[in-house]
C-alpha cells in the first residue's frame, strides 16, 4: 500500500464516519461477550476467598498454610499453559478455541464445589489455572487483529473491567448463594462453586455462536467492511495480513528486552491484583465485621476500580500515552496501602482499600494492552501477550505464598508492605520502557530527517515488525 493510500485510511488517529460505524460494529460483536467471559474467568478464580470464609477450608480439613498453597497452585497451572495456549490459538480458530476453554473451566469451576478434601482442592485448582489460562492472551490477541493499536488500549480496559464487576458482583453472589447452605445436603460454599460453574458452562455454549473468529475470515461483516478494516489494519501495523505461525517469532519475543520489561511490569502489578482480589474478603472482616458484612462490602472497592479503568483509560487514549497514567496508578495504589498499614480507624482503613483497588486495577488495565500495541509481527506479539501474563502470574503465585497465616497480624502488614515494594518495581520498570522506547523513536525520526534509513518494501516491514526504522511505539 502506498502512502497515500495509507494516509487516505489512517490519517493520524483520525477516525472518519464510515469508520465509526465499523468500529462499533465490530465492539458490539467483541466486547460483550469477551467481557463476560472474562468476568465469568475472575469470578470462577477468586470465589475461592469468598467460600474461604463461608467455611470451606474448614470442611475440607485444609490448614492456613495449605489454603496459600491451594491458590499458588492455579497460578502453576495458569503460567505453565499460557504461552502454548496462544501458540494454539494462532493456529486455529478462537471461534472454536475461546468457548472450548470456557466450556472445560466452567466444568472445573463446578468440581470445586465437589471436593472431599485437600488434596482433591490441589488437583482441581491447577486444572482450573491450566483452562483458564488462554483466555486472557487470547482475547487480548484477537483484539489486536481487529484494532488500530491506539483503538485498543480502550477496550481492553472495558474488557478488564470485568475483573473488576467480578470482584463486586462475587461478594453479592457468594452471600445470596451461601443462604443455600444446606439445600440438597450441601454447604453453601459448595453451591457459590456448583452455581457459578454452571453459569460458565452455559455461557459457554452461547459464545460458540458469538465469538468471532479472525478478522480476514470475519462473517459478521460484509465484504465493503471486512475490506476497509483489513485496509485500516495493514496502514497501522501488521494485524491486516495473514501471517503463518513461524518458531522463529518465538525466538524473536523472547530474545527482545522490552518483552521482558512488559513481563517484569505486570510482574509487579501481579502480585498486588491477585493477593488483593484473593484475601479481599479476609482483610475486611479483619477490620471487625461479621462474615455477611465481608461478602458485601468487598463490592464498593471494586465498583470504584471499574470507573477508575474506564475514566483513566479514557484519558489515556484521548492523550495517547500510558506511561504515566500507570505510575500515577500505582502511587495512588501505594497511598492505599500506606493508609491500610498506618491508620488504626477502620474507616481510613476501608477508604484505603479502596484506593488500592482502585489503583491496581487502573494499573493492570493500561499496562496489558502495551504489549498488544507496540510489539509487532504477529506472532511474535502473540507469544508476547502470553509471556507478559505468564512472567507476571509468577507475582500471583509470590503474593498468595506471601500472604500466609504466619504474617496475617495487623492486615497483613509485612505483605502489605511487600505489595508496597512489587509496586515501586513497577515504576522502575515503567520508566525503563517509558525511556527505552522514547529514545528509540527519536533516534528513527533522527535517521528518517537525515535520510539515513534504508528503503523497506511493504514485505520487508512485515518481515522487521516493530524494529522497522518507520514502527514507532506508542509510550
């Protein structure tokens, strides 16, 4: 495609009329159903706190120490099947491979509800991290062959949003379902984990219907749109042609440093999201409040997370960068946590809880769609996503060892304190790409001025992805 026809399709981040109504013809077929299975994802991940409390580990004759073991072992599961998760899915369809993986957690969700004892809740927590671990790298790379890279760091805030919903609407749920204690001969805790798996498991049979499969073969559009956004796609980046698995992308992603930097980013935002969403229900009946109490209040921290994603990644986009936006998150994370260490009131406590949420979740939003706009070739981008959320869930597996009976003394101080530590780690790695990347894009715009780069055909760009001397990154 030649410049002017790029420019006539992709003028800046410029978006014409016909080309808002193919966007929202394409969010409307993507974003709902992607961000309720997502929602389903978390909630089917995290229940597992909620039913902590309605006497679970109890039951089971799990100690302390062996329930922070029952957590770290989906995380094994999760990062152990991650990147060949993508690696499947580039090769086939996620029309197919999405709700397949949704049908077989749904199925395990609804196993923890029928365990006898721990080491049956061992064995079902690690095939739960191993199904559900392509949904998330999958969806973000689907996303990334349907939208501009400046299109989507957006939605995947609305997509991740849903991990928030979960862990508002989770609290509710488990209290509703836990008054069915006793029904059928079953503790309520068991029926928080049959109900919800069977609501995967339903939705997934729905979303064989409704998950699109790749953009170049899309049925939901009619040939004039599938044209125009593949045209959009190949003027923005390399998601508009249709590119083979090839084993030397794999080489490419793991070989490149600022793969590792969006892993070690989400490295440290791990730690702070899963032990947060986990032992959420745990600290606030900490603060003094019955068991039913716990359930509901865990729901207004992550209510203001989900406005907090939505109104900072709309600020993001609007400005086009994410930078900043992130390390602003975190700090507003870590004022929660000073606050939930310092103050004895359990009032500022409860008020600093919901800063953290607030922002660990703003965080983790704009920080897995980075990735997802700047690393290109196909699949290298593909095993990029995955690697970022595989390194980053080694932190998830940290924080639940972490957060352990031994070190539960006033909230968990000493693992509040370490979430204060992932989280400045995380600024450090911020700032490393932030600089990285901007002085890679002066040194090309400086090669460019000076007409020092060489001329690259349209299949030599595709072949250097983004260490194309014409890619620029998006800070």
């Amino acid at each position: 495609m030649s410049v002017s026809e790029k420019n006539s399709v992709v003028e800046g981040d410029q978006v014409s009329v016909e080309d808002h109504r193919l966007l929202r013809k394409v969010d409307l077929r993507l974003l709902p159903v992607f961000t309720l299975l997502y929602l389903l994802s978390f909630l089917d991940r995290s229940n597992i706190g909620n039913a902590k409390i309605d006497g679970m580990t109890t039951d089971l004759g799990v100690s302390p120490a062996s329930y922070n073991t029952a957590l770290a072992i989906y995380f094994v599961g999760y990062v152990i099947f991650e990147v060949p998760a993508n690696i499947i899915l580039k090769k086939c369809n996620p029309q197919v491979w999405l709700p397949s993986l949704t049908l077989a957690w749904g199925i395990v969700s609804i196993g923890q509800g029928l365990v006898k004892n721990q080491a049956g809740l061992f064995g079902i927590r690690f095939l739960l991290g191993a199904t559900e671990a392509g949904l998330f790298p999958g969806v973000i790379y689907v996303f990334s062959v349907y939208y501009l890279r400046h299109e989507r760091s957006w939605r995947v805030a609305i997509f991740f949003g849903g991990a928030a919903l979960a862990g508002a609407f989770g609290g509710i749920f488990a209290y509703c379902i836990g008054l069915m204690n006793g029904v059928g001969g079953r503790r309520g805790w068991q029926w928080i984990f049959i109900l919800e798996g069977i609501l995967t498991a339903v939705v997934s049979l729905v979303a064989y219907f409704i998950v699109p499969t790749w953009s170049h073969k899309a049925k939901f559009l009619s040939e004039t749109e599938k044209t125009r956004l593949l045209d959009r796609l190949r003027a923005d980046s390399d998601a508009g042609t249709d590119q083979v698995f090839k084993w030397s992308s794999l080489r490419d992603a793991f070989s490149d440093h600022l793969v590792w930097a969006y892993a070690f980013l989400f490295h440290g935002f791990s730690f702070v999201l899963y032990s947060l969403s986990l032992f959420l229900p745990t600290i606030i009946a900490g603060l003094g409040f019955e068991t039913w109490q716990a359930q509901l209040m865990t729901a207004p921290p992550n209510v203001l997370a989900s406005f907090s994603i939505w109104t900072t990644v709309y600020f993001s986009s609007k400005f086009n960068v994410r930078a900043p936006f992130i390390i602003g998150a975190a700090i507003v994370s870590i004022i929660g946590y000073i606050l939930l260490i310092a103050c004895t009131s359990p009032g500022l406590q409860y008020f600093g809880v919901h800063l953290a949420a607030a922002g660990v979740y703003t965080g983790n939003s704009l920080l897995l769609s980075w990735p997802g706009e700047n690393v290109s070739g196909q699949a290298k981008r593909a095993v990029a996503v995955a690697l970022q959320i595989s390194v980053g869930d080694i932190g998830a597996i940290a924080g639940c060892l972490i957060y352990r009976p031994t070190l539960s003394s006033h909230l968990y101080r000493t693992p509040n304190l370490i979430a204060i530590g992932y989280l400045l780690f995380a600024i450090v790695m911020t700032t490393y790409l932030w600089v990285v990347m901007s002085v890679e894009n002066r040194r090309r715009d400086r090669l460019l001025s000076k007409g020092e780069a060489k001329e690259e055909t349209e299949e030599e760009r595709i072949r250097l992805g983004d260490r194309s001397v014409r890619y620029r990154y998006r800070i």
